[in-house]
C-alpha cells in the first residue's frame, strides 16, 4: 500500500502502550513494561498505519524526576523492542512542560501534532488516528478533527461520548479489531 494513502496513527505512550506508574513516573528503560498485547499490536499497525507516532507528555523532566537524556535511553529501548516484534515507530515527540506552564506542545494542545505535521507534510489530520487513556488523548485528537480511539476507561467513555469515537480495553484489541474488520472488507470484495 503506498504510504500516502494510509491513515496516520498517534498513540499516548503510558497506559496505552506500557504500565502507567501511578503517583510517578518511569525514569528508566528497566522500570518500562510493556502492557500485555502491545508488541503483537504494533507488528499489526505497521502493515495498515503510516506514520506511526508517539505523542507523551513528559513533566517529570520539568520536575527533575528524569533528564532528557534518560527519556531517550527508555524511548530508544521501547523502539528497539517494537522494533524486534516487527512493528515500527516512526517519530516520538514529548512535551517536558509541567501541566501549569500552559505550554502549547502538552496534550490537549496541538504543539506536538504541528510538530508532526512539518516533519511528515503529507500528514493529514482528518486522516488520522490517536489513541490513548485519558481524556487528554481523546480533546487532543478530537480538536484535530482524528478519529479517537479511548483504551480502558469506560467512566471516560460514558462521562465524554462526544469526544470518543471508539473505546477498547487494550491495544491487542483494537488493533484485532482493525485485522477482522479489514478481512471482512476484503472478503467481501
């Protein structure tokens, strides 16, 4: 399939891809933990997404939690083992502002999309995907007129339909859902 004609995928990374440390955050590739699913998930996202990007926000930089450079050593060992599963990322941008600082790249704001869109000029919005857990994730996409895509979290769900275009329980299962939906298409053909 010819990458231009292929959806973009924007995806959160902690809750959505590894296990989110409540009350603090992973300052190290040995505290990253892949949630159950995710490798399989994104050897499937690969065939069908282009490009597949991350977009986190990162205050703990901003609270001297971790350094740039060790949010580089986690998100290089994150792509090295996506990688090793056959799927791919194609760029990672995070925001290490505190969420007072108003900052225009934190999640809900579109900072780390236009960021995206001058590294990727074919990227089209309204053509795109983000998924992710909380309902910074879902005002995000939905402000730029994606599809979104809630993991977890049915409250979010009930208590924001609106921004919500579809909600899963894991990763694996969205992207399962995306393989059965695109066989039954093809059969169908």
């Amino acid at each position: 399939m010819n990458s231009n004609k292929r959806f973009a995928l924007f995806l959160d990374r902690d809750g959505v891809i590894n296990r989110r440390v409540v009350g603090g955050y992973v300052v190290r590739p040995s505290e990253f933990e892949f949630l159950p699913g995710v490798l399989e998930a994104f050897s499937i996202f690969s065939k069908l997404f282009y490009p597949i990007i991350i977009v986190t926000n990162q205050q703990g930089i901003s609270k001297g939690k971790m350094t740039e450079e060790q949010l580089t050593e986690i998100h290089s060992y994150m792509k090295e083992e996506i990688l090793k599963a056959g799927g791919e990322i194609h760029a990672i941008y995070h925001c290490p502002h505190l969420r007072s600082s108003g900052s225009t790249c934190r999640k809900p704001r579109p900072g780390m999309a236009l960021r995206a869109r001058r590294d990727f000029p074919e990227l089209n919005f309204k053509h795109s995907v983000m998924v992710g857990d909380m309902i910074s994730d879902m005002v995000f996409g939905h402000n730029l007129k994606m599809i979104t895509v809630l993991i977890g979290n049915e409250e979010f769900a009930r208590k924001y339909p609106k921004l919500i275009d579809y909600r899963f329980n894991s990763l694996i299962e969205f992207s399962n859902f995306l393989s059965a939906t695109i066989m039954n298409h093809q059969s169908e053909i």
